[in-house]
C-alpha cells in the first residue's frame, strides 16, 4: 500500500502535469487527455480534482462527456 505522501506526492505531480497541459491547450475531454498524457485514469481525475478545490479548473459535461478548462485569471 502507498504511503499517504507518495500519493500526495503523484497527485500534486499529476495536477502541475494538467495544468500545464490545459496552459497550451485551454479545454480537453478528459478520456483524451488520460491518452494524451499517458497517465492512468485515476491519477488524472484525482489531479483534477485538486485543481477544482484550488480554483483553477472549471469542469464541464456535455452529452456524459467531462471537459475541463484552465480558468485564466
């Protein structure tokens, strides 16, 4: 089992990795840019996540499709 800090560790590592994907792109499914960046599922949606409770995703779902876009201050 992972220690509390390792997964600390991969999900804030996960989250920077999204931003700075969503910095060049703006707006991305979230089911491509799990392929895009080569990063399981999991890892993604809990990068996310951290993301949201920080303010600097909006999450958006059109047709059972979740989109997430980078909000620019």
């Amino acid at each position: 089992m992972a220690k509390v800090d390792d997964v600390s560790e991969m999900v804030g590592s996960t989250a920077g990795k999204i931003w700075a994907f969503l910095d060049q792109n703006e707006s991305y499914g979230v089911s491509k840019m799990v392929k895009v960046l080569q990063i399981e599922d999991k890892w993604v949606q809990r990068g996310i996540g951290w993301l949201a409770l920080e303010g600097k995703v909006f999450i958006s779902i059109v047709n059972r499709a979740e989109t997430i876009t980078l909000i620019r201050e």
